[in-house]
C-alpha cells in the first residue's frame, strides 16, 4: 500500500534536515510491577495490524510529490520491541535517562518509525515502557487512541483475536515513484478544477453583491496565512539565545481538579492556565539571571482531528503566537492567555492547514528552519485516559509525555491521566544550562497559578 504523506507531515520530515528540529516523541509509562511480556508483545501486534503506519517506512518521492508511507518490507516486531533490566539504582531518574537518549537517537529510516522498550527491575519492583515514535505516526490524540487498544480496565487482559500474520510485501517496482507521483500532480490538478468549479459561483456571486465584505475578507485570509508562514526573526528571550543537540527531561505533576479550578478563577480553560505556569516558571527563571522578561514567542500545536478520522495519523497544525511571560499577576496572565489563545483558535488560515505546509514544503530549507528556531518555548496540552489502566496485567501508575522542542528551548507537555496533570519537560542544554535552576523555578510558576484554585483542595 502507498499513501503520500499529508502535507504538514511532509513539513517535518523535511526540516529535519537540521537534526535539532527533529520531530520524535517519547512517551514515559510506569507500571507497579514487571508485565507479562508475551501478553504486551501480543497487543502490540494487535496495534500494529490495525495501524497499517506502523508497518511502514517514509520513501523520497519525485518532485513535486511528497515523501509516501509504503509498506516495510521484511517488517520485524522483535525489532522494534526491547527489553532491558535498570541499571541501578532503577529509580525514575534511570528511566528518564534512557528516554533521553531515546529523544536524542535517530531512527532508522530503512524502517517504520517507532520503538518500545520494557525496563524491568526499577525499585520496589516497578518497571517502565518507553515508548518513542516519529510525529508523523501520531499526534497526540491518535495516540491515546492507540492506547486504548494498549491498555486494559483491569489486571486481567481482555481476550483478543489472534492477529492474522503479515501481509507479503511485494518488491518495489522501478518506476512505481514516478507513477505514483504522476498521479499524485494530477489528482492535485482535479482537486484544483473542483474546488474551482465549486467556489467560483458563490465567489461571483459575493463579489456583486458585497464587493467590500469579499475584499476584506480576502485580505484577512491573506494576513492570516502571512502570520501563521512568516518567520520570525529573533528570540524574545536574550537569555536562552543560544541551541544545541543535547536534551534533559523532568517531570511534574501537578492536580488536575485545582489547576482547573485556578483557570476558572482566571477565566480562561485548562491549558490557558497550564500556558501560564509554564509562562510563570520563564519568567521566575529570568529574574534569577537578573534579565528583564516581557512576552515570548509559544509553539503551540492545535488538533484538527475530527470524528471519524482514521486511528494514529497525526492531525494537528502548529500555531505560533506571543504569550506574556513578563506579566506578574497569575490571574491577569491565565486572562490574557486565554485572549490571545482564542484568536489563535479563529485564524482564518485554520482551514488552510494542508495547503500552507504545501507552500512552505518548496520553499527554500533555510526558510523552513527560520520559521522555528526562533521560537522561545513549546507547550501541547494531550487529554489523557481519566480512568485507572493496566498493560500486560501491571496497573499503570502514571504516564509522561516529552514532545520535541523543534527549535524552541524548551517543550513542556500535560498529559492528564485520572486526576492528575503530568508534564513532561524536554530541555534543550545549550539554551537552558542550569536544568535545577530551571526546574525550580517552574515548580515555582506553578505554584503561583495553583494557589488560585486553592479552594479546590
């Protein structure tokens, strides 16, 4: 099977060109005990038929078509399953360090692009599953859907069907990338003429009848689309200016039921008052270097996943705006969070999503990496599992998710599981040396904005 990859996803295969703009995503699970290998192996392979992307590899494909997904061939689950025992002392610091790494490697483009490792023998007989996989295999919705199948309600794994074996993979054909790419332009074409044939009356029609209303709204497309493509051309922070390959991750947790109740007192959602801890916690880590601080530049990836989307796939667009880090006051931060959030939410280019990464996709790489490496810092908020799970008969105790900084200086990630709101922080070293320093200062910026949902507790 072929199937080109979607344009935004074809946007971050291709800025990784330059390797601190990689796009891999790693997924931290610990477990109150060691699963039943045979049993998680098992559901993996259940996963991997039902996901066909994770049977299959990025090809290159003639210009002007994207790179495609084609099936892997002589495709192997031991592969990409591993198990280790902890090097002491087995304590979630030696979990964090081998997903470090993980983070950092590289994967092996020959082959799909994931990996799962088991980490047994962790103190008071935990274990962990390190899970990393390409962005392009996932956003961060699709992937709680592929947890679903993962995971269990109880000790005991539900009964399953047993999977069927692997389709055969025939050998490539030599000019199958220049048909496939053939066809691709001209269902590009077709798809043009439609869109055409179909907007143009209504076009016409708008054009005569409220000529101003059609031209101003043109030109806000057309800002829209200038705002979510320009580049952006200096850090805001003069503190964290500088970049390198190196990472180190942290987690957090904090309560989901008060950090809600503390973006209700702001007027804002859960992930405004999530944005202004985090904003917090850079503004705190500026004044301890004694730097002034005033708004940064966010990444911020928006879901477009829509009922009845396929399972996996990733279906999100990256929308970069300004927060007010300098702002003391965390009630009047979670506010104004929650303003420059909603217009985000309402840009006009939204719909446009596909045809954007399109553009920016033949535009020059040098481009494509002035559009992130600017950006000051990453924050993605995953609606998580709310109930208790189980994998391979272990119940899960909590879950990390660490998203790639692509450029920023740090990303911190929420992924809520039950009543609680994990954050996983991937630290870029060259633009923030002093990880306890930072840490602490986060934890403080949290603090800041729990305290208003104190009631709560």
């Amino acid at each position: 099977m072929t199937e080109f990859m979607r344009n935004s996803d074809a946007f971050t295969w291709a800025m990784e060109s330059d390797p601190r703009l990689r796009s891999t995503v790693v997924t931290v699970i610990m477990l109150d005990r060691s699963p039943d290998w045979d049993e998680v192996r098992s559901r993996f392979d259940v996963v991997a038929h039902a996901v066909p992307m994770l049977r299959q590899r990025v090809v290159p494909s003639p210009a002007p078509a994207p790179p495609r997904w084609e099936d892997a061939p002589d495709f192997d689950l031991g592969f990409h399953m591993r198990r280790v025992t902890a090097p002491a002392p087995g304590t979630i610091d030696t979990v964090l360090e081998m997903a470090r790494i993980a983070a950092m490697e590289d994967f092996d483009r020959a082959r799909p692009l994931w990996e799962a490792t088991l980490i047994d023998r962790l103190e008071n007989d935990g274990a962990a599953m390190v899970l990393k996989f390409h962005h392009a295999l996932t956003d961060g919705v699709g992937g709680i859907q592929i947890g679903m199948i993962l995971f269990d309600l109880s000790e005991v794994p539900e009964r399953h069907d047993v999977a069927a074996p692997w389709p055969e993979v025939a050998p490539p054909q030599r000019l199958r990338g220049y048909l496939d790419t053939a066809r691709y332009s001209a269902g590009l074409v077709t798809d043009a003429l439609t869109g055409t044939v179909k907007a143009a009356p209504k076009l016409i029609a708008n054009s005569i009848l409220r000529p101003a209303d059609t031209v101003s709204s043109a030109a806000e497309l057309a800002a829209s689309v200038y705002r979510t493509m320009r580049p952006v051309s200096r850090r805001g922070s003069s503190l964290m200016s500088d970049r390198s390959l190196i990472r180190k991750l942290g987690v957090l947790e904090v309560p989901f039921g008060q950090l809600r109740a503390a973006a209700h007192r702001g007027g804002g959602a859960l992930n405004d008052a999530f944005v202004a801890g985090v904003a917090g916690g850079l503004r705190l880590y500026h004044e301890k270097h004694g730097v002034t601080v005033g708004d940064l530049h966010l990444t911020m990836p928006m879901s477009l996943r829509e009922e009845g989307d396929e399972m996996g796939g990733n279906r999100i667009t990256i929308m970069r705006f300004d927060v007010p880090v300098g702002t003391a006051d965390p009630e009047e931060r979670i506010r104004q969070i929650h303003d420059r959030t909603g217009k985000v939410r309402h840009e006009k280019s939204l719909p446009y999503t596909q045809w954007i990464a399109g553009a920016l996709n033949m535009m020059p790489r040098w481009y494509i990496g002035s559009i992130l490496r600017n950006v000051d810092f990453l924050c993605s908020d995953v609606p998580g599992i709310p109930v208790p799970v189980f994998l391979g008969g272990a119940k899960v105790v909590t879950q990390y998710g660490f998203g790639p900084t692509i450029g920023s200086a740090v990303n911190v990630t929420l992924l809520t599981y039950v009543d609680v709101c994990t954050l996983g922080i991937d630290v870029d070293t060259g633009a923030i040396p002093d990880y306890d320093v930072f840490m602490d200062s986060l934890v403080a910026g949290f603090d800041e904005v729990l305290a208003l949902g104190s009631d709560h507790v």
